[in-house]
C-alpha cells in the first residue's frame, strides 16, 4: 500500500485510526468494569482484584521498551492490526466460556486472570506503534492537534464505558460485555488495516536467532543512546511521570480525605475523580485548539508544571466540597495540557525510524507510576497516621520543585521551545 504524507489534518487515515481507537476503548472499558465486577461478587477477594489489575500492568511495563523497538523494526500498522486481532479473539474465547460455563468459576478467573496479561502484553506493542505512528497521519504542524483528537476518543471513551459499565453488567451480564468487547477490537483491527503508514526501514538479513537477538539488543541500545545524548528530551521523559506519580498518590487517598476532612459521603469520590478527568479532558482540548510554539509553549508548559503542585495544595486546604472540586478539575486541566505537549514534542522531535523506542519508554515511565504510586501511598499516609492534608502538601511541594527543575535547565526550556524538523539520526 503506498504511502504519501497528508496534507489535511482530518484525512482518511486519521480518521480510520480514530475511530478504531474509539471503538476498541468502549469495549476495553466494558472488559475492565466487567472484570471487576465480576471478580467482586463471584470471589468478594480484594487481593483477587488487584491481582487482576496488576497482571494487566506487569506485562505492560516490563514489555514497553520492547515494544517500542520492535514498533521500529517491523510495520506499524500490522503491530496494531495484530494486536487487536488477539485481544478481541482472547475476550471473546472468555466471552463464551462464561456464556457456556457459567457454573465454572474458577476456570472463569484463570482464564479472565490469563486474559488480563494477553491484554498487557498486546498494550505494550500497541501503544508505542500508534503513538509512533500519529505524526506520519497529519501534516507535521498539526502533531499537537492529532495527539488532542487522539486523547479526546481516548476520554470520551473512558467516561461512557466506566459510566454505563456497572449499568450493562447488570442488565446484560459479564458474558455479552466480553463478547462485546472482543468485537470491538476486531472492528478496530479491520479499521486499522486500510491505514496507510510509511513502509518499515530495511532490516538486514541476519544468519539465525542469535544474531537475529544481537540485532534486537544492538537497536534497543541505539535508542537509549539517542535518548542519553538529548538532555532536553531526557529531562523531560524522565521528570513528567513524576507529575502521574503525585497526583495518582492525591486520587488513591481520596476516601480518607472524603471521610475525615471533608465530612462527604463517599459519593464525592466520583465527582472528585469526574472533576481531575474532565479538566484533563480539557486540558488536552485546549492543549491542541491553541497549538502553541516557540517560548509561548515553553512558558505555558511551565507555567501548568508549577500550578499543578499549587492546585495540590490548595486542594489540601480546602474544607468545602466546591473548592475541592474547583482545585482538583485545575490540576487536572494543566496535567492535560503537558502530557499532550509532552507526548507531541517526543514524536516530533524523535526521527521516525527510532520514534518507537522512543515512546515506547514514554509509555512504560507514565505507566510504572500507577502501581508505584498506588503501593507507596497508603504506606505513607499510615506512618504519618492519616493526616492526609499533610500528604497533599509534601505532593504539591514536590511538584512545585520539578516544575523549578526543569524551569532551571537550559536544555529543557530549549527543547519546549522547539519548532525545527526532526534530526537525522545516528548510524546504526
């Protein structure tokens, strides 16, 4: 299939990914509240349910950079079409077994257990090929806007499958919702097999496996050490995941804080999270509508880096469920507005025969925040002997310092600032 650069934004190929990502987030939703679900009333084992997040998580962080490397060596696109084609298979082989066997459960959590790491393992290629992918479907000035429309499918997604999840297991049971979601991704997988993306670069052929492996190390290696020589783009992969970490430790708290500050029934929990997730989706929108460049992007960038951590304080010292809300839905917006920033200037800065590698370490760095920050957080909050207030506090205050961090270093604020084309890059 040839391949020719864009010259309009909303084009076929865009298009085509987009809605392949919406649909397939639907049904990605409906598969997570249905196991949830599932897991809570047929075990009632708290421990059973984080095992089911986390082997959806491991997988997907311990592959990511594999991932990325190999989104650099082979077709982008037949990594995407191949990787729904086995989650919607997988969710759908689940799908009939509840259907079928509905009187087994414990056959039902192996497989649902052994479904949740395919689901991983497929994460961390596919992520890494479709974020490497996106700037070879628009025309380079509109990279920004593509990652917005992107994040857009990506929220409104979320927010209808979580929303109408709890609804649908009940009316429709936990095996239509797999089977539902197994023909999402199928549907996504067909779509994304009319895109058209640019060929993979040539790979030398190699005499067997061993040398085939040292390729494969030889390549990885090669992306760290592009990464290793762009300070600015180092600084700011390696300093953003701290932003994830900070506020993902503020959300795990929430129900101490609802409880014991703030007086509120737990109901708050969802209008509290509801509120960080539509400033975020704002935040993104926003992020791609003004399309900023040069110093403007750099001090913008900034400028939400600090605010962050000052909405983390305040909304420490808020008393009222309005000012929580308020303060939560800012820091929510400027996480937004970064992370879209952030992701953009990675894909455009990175040379497309390494983007993948690239982004891929992009991924696995914001993903490795949420088990961490989830584990960490109430050990701290026992030891400091639930003054959740005080955890807010030290969590805006660090993000206060990233934000003078990165404000400190010339390379970072170069490296917003961007607005050449790509560099070429290193000799394999």
């Amino acid at each position: 299939m040839s391949y020719q650069r864009p010259r309009r934004f909303l084009n076929r190929d865009f298009l085509l990914l987009w809605q392949g990502q919406f649909v397939s987030m639907l049904g990605s939703q409906a598969f997570s509240a249905a196991m949830i679900f599932w897991i809570t009333f047929q075990t009632n084992s708290a421990s059973l349910l984080g095992l089911g997040m986390l082997s959806q998580w491991v997988p997907a962080i311990l592959l990511g950079p594999f991932g990325g490397t190999l989104a650099d060596r082979m077709s982008r696109r037949w990594i995407l079409v191949l990787a729904d084609l086995v989650r919607g298979v997988a969710a759908i082989a689940l799908a009939a077994l509840v259907l079928l066997r509905p009187g087994r459960p414990a056959l039902i959590l192996g497989w649902l257990l052994v479904l949740s790491a395919i689901m991983g393992v497929c994460d961390a290629f596919f992520r890494p090929a479709i974020s490497a992918s996106i700037p070879d479907l628009v025309p380079e000035g509109d990279v920004t806007r593509a990652n917005s429309a992107n994040r857009l499918a990506l929220d409104t997604s979320s927010f209808l499958g979580q929303g109408a999840g709890g609804v649908l297991f009940r009316l429709i049971g936990p095996g239509i919702l797999f089977l539902v979601d197994g023909l999402t991704y199928i549907f996504s997988a067909f779509s994304t097999l009319l895109i058209r993306l640019p060929p993979p670069p040539p790979i030398p052929k190699t005499a067997g496996w061993r040398e085939a492996g040292a390729d494969f190390w030889r390549e990885l290696k090669l992306g760290l050490r592009y990464l290793a020589g762009r300070k600015g783009l180092r600084y700011l992969l390696f300093l953003s995941p701290l932003d994830s970490f900070f506020m993902i430790t503020i959300v795990v708290l929430l129900p101490f804080y609802l409880k014991d500050f703030l007086h509120l029934k737990p109901d708050w929990y969802g209008f509290l999270v509801a509120a960080f997730g539509g400033g975020s989706f704002l935040g993104s929108i926003v992020a791609g509508a003004t399309n900023l460049q040069g110093r403007r992007r750099t001090w913008a960038y900034l400028a939400c880096s600090g605010g962050i951590g000052v909405a983390a304080i305040a909304f420490g010292l808020a008393r009222s469920p309005w000012g929580a809300m308020t303060w939560i839905f800012l820091a929510g917006a400027m996480s937004g507005f970064n992370t879209i920033h952030a992701l953009s200037l990675a894909q455009t800065t990175t040379p497309s025969e390494l983007r993948g590698r690239v982004l891929g370490l992009f991924e696995t760095l914001g993903l490795s925040t949420m088990p961490i920050a989830a584990a960490t957080a109430g050990v701290v909050a026992d030891l400091l002997h639930h003054n959740i207030p005080l955890v807010y506090f030290g969590c805006g205050g660090a993000l206060i310092l990233v934000a003078l961090i990165q404000a400190g270093k010339r390379e970072v604020r170069e490296f917003l600032a961007h607005e050449t084309a790509p560099e070429t890059a290193p000799d394999l």
